[in-house]
C-alpha cells in the first residue's frame, strides 16, 4: 500500500520593485494589484526597493504622467513624478 501526503502550498504573488527617485521629493502613488486599490511610498532621492503585496505578479501603478503597469521583478526610475521601465 501507497501512501501519499499532499501538502497544499499558498503562495502569496506579490510585485517587487526596484526603485532609483531622482526627484528630491518622497512619491506616494495610488496602485491597482488584483481588483484592490493600495498606497505605495518610494523615497526621495535613493535607489532601494519596495514590495505590493497583493494576489498577482502584475500591478498599475498612477502617476503623474498617467498610469504605467509594472511587473514582479521590474526596475524603474523615478523622475519628475513619472516612472520608466528600465
């Protein structure tokens, strides 16, 4: 007789950031992950990164330059309150 165990695994799928804000000014924009509405904070003047947490590897981030969607693992850049893919 065989006997097998089945674990069942939740795995959270969250966007990761890497960030570079030029701008002198701390940036706090609206997100949209998985149908909820969040805050994000990117610090001034510093490279660094940041997590969304939320239920999707994808996220809209809106800026000041309108919105712009980011994926897990992406590195952007920060200049006059607008995001660029690098």
């Amino acid at each position: 007789m065989i006997t097998c165990l089945l674990f069942g695994v939740i795995a959270q799928a969250n966007v990761n950031l890497r960030y570079y804000n030029k701008d002198s000014k701390t940036h706090k924009f609206e997100v949209k992950i998985a149908g909820s509405t969040k805050t994000v904070e990117f610090g001034s003047s510093r490279t660094a990164s940041v997590t969304i947490q939320g239920g999707s590897e994808k996220a809209e981030i809106k800026t000041d330059c309108g919105w712009i969607t980011v994926t897990n693992n992406s590195k952007i850049e920060i200049k006059d309150g607008c995001i660029v893919i690098k």
